[in-house]
C-alpha cells in the first residue's frame, strides 16, 4: 500500500511538470519577442511549435504504451523534456526555441497518455475520480507557480549580490539581457531528476480498460466517418486554442495597450489564470452534481466571452480582474465537451479519446491565428478571433444530443448524501 502510494504521489507530480512545463509560454512571450526581436506573428510559432506536438504525439504514444509499457515511454518522455529544455537553454536563439519547443512537447503528449491508466491502477478503481481531481489541483498549481518563478529570476538573476546558491549558479550560466533563460536550465533540471527517479521505482502492470484502448484499425475509422465525432473534436480544439490564446497573448497586450510590466503584473494575471481556472473546476464539479452539464456550459461560456470583451475594451483595472476570470469561466468547458462526446458515441472510447486528444493541438493554431492578424489589424483585434473559437463552444450547448445526461440530484440532501 506505502508503495501504490508513493506511486500515487509521483503520478500528481507529473502531472505538476507538465502544467509547469507546459504554460509558461504565456508569461515569457514578451521577454522572447524582445529577446529576439521578433513580431508578434513570429511569436504566434513558439505555442505552434509546442501544441502541434499534441496533435502528431497524442496516439502514437498511445501505441507505444500498448508495446513497450508505461515505464520506458515515460522514460523517453522525460529523456525528450531534458533534451529539448538543455538544448534551448545552452543555444538561447530562436531557430533552437521551435525545435526546442516541438521536442518538449511530443515529451509532455506522451505524459498525458500514460498518465491516467497509471493513476487508475496504483490508486485504485475505486479512488480513481477523488485522485483525478487531486491530479488536476496539480496540474493547476503549478500553473499558477510558473509565472511566480519566471518573475523571481527575471528580478533576482544578474541584479545586485546573489541571494542564494541557486540564483548565484544562474549568474554563471544565463546571459544578462536573457535572464527569463533560467527558467529552462530549471525544466532540464527536472526532468532529469525525474528520469532518475522512474529509473528506480518499479510502476505496477496496467491493463488497459476498454475506453483507454487506442484502435488505429477499423474503429478509428469508423469514428472519422461519425460527424459527432469530428463536431466534438473542433470543440476541443476550440477549448484549448481558446485557453492558450488567453495565456498567451494576454501579458502581451497588457504591456502593448495599458504599459503593464510583463515581469511582474503581467506575470500575476497569468498565474491567477491558472489560478482561477483550477478554482472553477472544484466549482465546476458541484455544479455538475445540480445542473445540466449542457446549461453549466453555456452560462460559463457566456461568462467568458463578457470577461474577454471588457478585458479587450474596459480600462486595465477592469482589465487586470476580467483577463483571469476568463480562465474561471473556462474552468468546465474541457470535462463537459468530453464528457458529452464520450456520452454521445456507444463504444470504442478509447480510440475516441485518443483523437479528442488530437484536438489539443488547436493550442497550437488559435495562438499563430492571433499573432498572425495582429501584425495587420492590432492585438486588440486580433484577439476577438477568440469569439469565434468560445462561440463554437457556446453552440456545443445548445446541439449536443448526449445519450445519457449527467446525473443531477433531486434534492439537497442528496448531494450531501444524507
């Protein structure tokens, strides 16, 4: 039991580095276009570079896990983290930050994987949905951390006396006008300590349920002849290009249209992005319990785009607090589209997760969709394309036709189950 749990406790913090690793771009992009001098549309290539490695990744990696076992590919997941943070953070150009980016990637789509049969098994069916909720307090945790440390190293590293050993080793390694660097030898740091873990700890014999199975075969073709299946899939990427067009730019055009420093205030209203977005999924789960999930996504989705409107037009107080309130109300739109899809088909759900999970590659186009029209019309602009991807999700709500409905309690007592 000690051993399934220390497992357990392994498998939340992987889900931690991939959150950590995963959405920091966000705060960073600023840095980087000065950095590099780029433009905004150039920009939009480095979010491109990473989600489009979900999009390629997502169901090899679900054959990989069939072949080779949970193990070795999280093994080569983590291998591939290092490689691509190291590389970046020895060759800090922008060339190397694509690649860099691609390779860290396909690493975290492969974590995403492996990671929920594991949890499964090691916790425990009958644990499985309280530790899948612990994973995602995690995975948002460490969301709203990342932009906390970019902040301490870009105000702490090559300014003054070093305060600790940590900073003192970043002076020696990370160029002065590069200090937001630090943040990678710290992901290359990580992901070697976790490689050296999972080396030594023995992981117990998964087998697949059937809705975590991946068919290339005949049931993946199947569903890509079903019309839900390919509606469901836009929503996803609808979702997480809609989620990371927020996290993306938002520092960005704070700094552009209200002069906020990106280092600092820019940094906190990503980090209470995340923050409030893990906050909205406990919300989100009570909600479920009394709701229709259709009606909870439709009013969270309209709370979204009223929080981008007045965050694009209002003045930067109002600004500051509707930017992170988007990811509030963006909180339920991943569990209810899935859900729906996964209660809308019959059988072969995990073929159908696996290419839902494909969709997660619309992080990659929505964010070089922004950057692109910004060049031409303005961020400000640019960033209304985001009506487009939450108004198809506001229509999920309203034509989903799910064979079986969420259950809802009768009364008050029920929900405390008294």
């Amino acid at each position: 039991m000690r051993k399934n749990t220390f497992i357990v406790i392994l498998i939340f913090f992987i889900f931690f580095v991939i959150s950590f690793l995963s959405n920091i771009l966000g705060p960073i992009i600023p840095d980087i276009l000065n950095s590099f001098e780029l433009g905004i549309g150039l920009a939009g290539f480095l979010p491109f570079s990473f989600f489009v490695s979900y999009g390629i990744a997502s169901i090899p990696a679900g054959v990989l896990v069939e072949k080779y076992k949970e193990k070795k590919v999280l093994l080569l997941a983590f291998l591939l983290a290092f490689i691509g943070a190291l590389f970046f953070a020895l060759v800090p150009v922008f060339p190397v930050a694509l690649l860099s980016l691609f390779i860290i990637g396909t690493g975290m789509a492969m974590l995403q994987v492996v990671i929920n049969p594991l949890l499964r098994v090691a916790g425990g069916g009958v644990n499985f949905a309280f530790n899948s909720v612990m994973a995602q307090l995690f995975f948002g945790g460490a969301s709203f951390l990342s932009p906390m440390l970019y902040s301490y190293f870009v105000k702490h590293v090559h300014v003054g006396s070093p305060s600790n050993f940590i900073i003192e080793s970043m002076n020696k390694i990370v160029p002065e006008n590069l200090t937001w660097i630090s943040l990678y030898w710290v992901f290359a740091v990580i992901a070697l300590l976790m490689i050296i873990i999972i080396k030594f700890v023995k992981f117990p014999e998964v087998e697949l349920a059937d809705d975590e199975r991946v068919d290339t075969g005949s049931a993946f073709r199947e569903l890509l002849k079903d019309k839900k299946v390919i509606l469901f899939f836009i929503g996803i990427f609808c979702y997480v290009g809609s989620e990371q067009g927020i996290a993306n730019w938002t520092s960005k055009f704070l700094q552009e249209y209200h002069g906020v420093d990106p280092a600092t205030q820019g940094a906190s209203v990503i980090s209470y992005f995340w923050g409030l977005l893990t906050i909205g999924c406990i919300l989100g789960l009570l909600l479920l319990k009394i709701f229709d999930s259709r009606k909870v996504l439709i009013f969270f989705t309209l709370g979204a785009i009223i929080a981008l409107l007045i965050g694009l037009f209002g003045p930067v107080n109002w600004a500051l607090v509707c930017f992170p309130l988007t990811g509030f109300f963006s909180s339920v739109m991943w569990s209810i589209v899935v859900s729906l899809a996964l209660n809308s088909v019959t059988n072969n759900h995990g073929t159908l997760s696996g290419i839902l999970c494909t969709g997660i590659a619309g992080g990659a186009f929505v964010p070089l969709i922004i950057g692109g029209l910004g060049e031409f019309v303005g961020l400000r602009m640019a960033m209304l394309f985001l009506l487009v991807t939450l108004g198809y999700i506001l229509g999920i709500g309203f034509w989903a036709k799910p064979l079986v409905n969420n259950s809802t309690i009768k009364n008050w007592k029920e929900l405390f189950h008294v």
